[in-house]
C-alpha cells in the first residue's frame, strides 16, 4: 500500500515544468559546444591558377591509371561507376560530391578511400594517388572539374 500512492497535485506541475527544462537546458549545451569555423580551402589558388587543370590535360591520364582499369571503375568491374569518360558516372560523382569524398577526404582509409591499398583490394594498381596527383586533383575539384 505504501507504493500504490498517487502523485500530489504539487509533482505534475514539477514535471510539467521539469521536463521541458531539462530538454531546453541539454539543447542549449549542445548548441553551445558546435563549432562553426571553416574549412581550409581545398588547394592553393596561385598553384591551381599556374596548373590550369582540365580533364583532358591531366585528369585523365590519373583516372585511368588509378581508377578506370580492369576490374575497377569500367564496364564490368566492382567499382561503383564507370569513370572511362568525363560524362555520366564520373561528372555524377564529382556532383553528388562522392568523388571528392573518396579521392580527397577519406585518401588515408585503406578501404573507402581511392584508391583502395592492396592489402584490401588485391587487384588495385597502386596503394595512394602521388602527392602531385593530389594537388591536380584538388586543383581541378576547387575549378568546378572543368573537360
């Protein structure tokens, strides 16, 4: 009997109040720890500039020689996408923003990262993209992915 009571009508404004309070209290807490700096810039301006990246001047060859090759990103591989030319899977993937994702953001990951270290894909022709290749690729990205 002594735990079959029912709440005083003091406790349902106490959590009527309470609990709102709490949710406020936590929200502003996480608000409050959100950082909003920006981004460094993807390459530097005067390099990229100089460098006057297009596809077909440089983009391509690195594409082809770390990307679309057997068993990878062309018709029939495992990759997602069939990067052989500039139009279709490959201008999607630059604008849907997954290109940058792998190639740049995630190159460190040894599986999502592209491309991917042989000792997670055995058929990949190379461990990383050179740090030149890099730089290109982050030029050409920073200039819209210019043909």
């Amino acid at each position: 009997m002594f735990f079959n009571h029912k709440p005083s009508l003091f406790m349902k404004p106490f959590f009527f109040f309470a609990g709102p309070s709490v949710l406020l209290a936590g929200a502003c807490y996480f608000l409050s720890s959100c950082n909003f700096d920006e981004l460094p810039p993807l390459a530097d301006a005067a390099l990229c500039d100089s460098l006057g990246v297009t596809y077909n001047n440089s983009v391509k060859e690195i594409i082809d020689g770390s990307c679309a090759y057997s068993g990878c990103h062309v018709s029939g591989g495992l990759g997602f996408g069939i990067y052989t030319d500039y139009n279709g899977d490959l201008l999607d993937a630059l604008n849907s923003g997954s290109f940058q994702k792998w190639v740049i953001d995630q190159k460190d990951d040894p599986v999502q990262g592209m491309p991917p270290d042989q000792s997670a894909y055995p058929e990949s022709l190379k461990d990383d993209l050179t740090e030149e290749e890099l730089q290109i690729i982050r030029c050409w990205l920073r200039d819209g992915y210019p043909e």
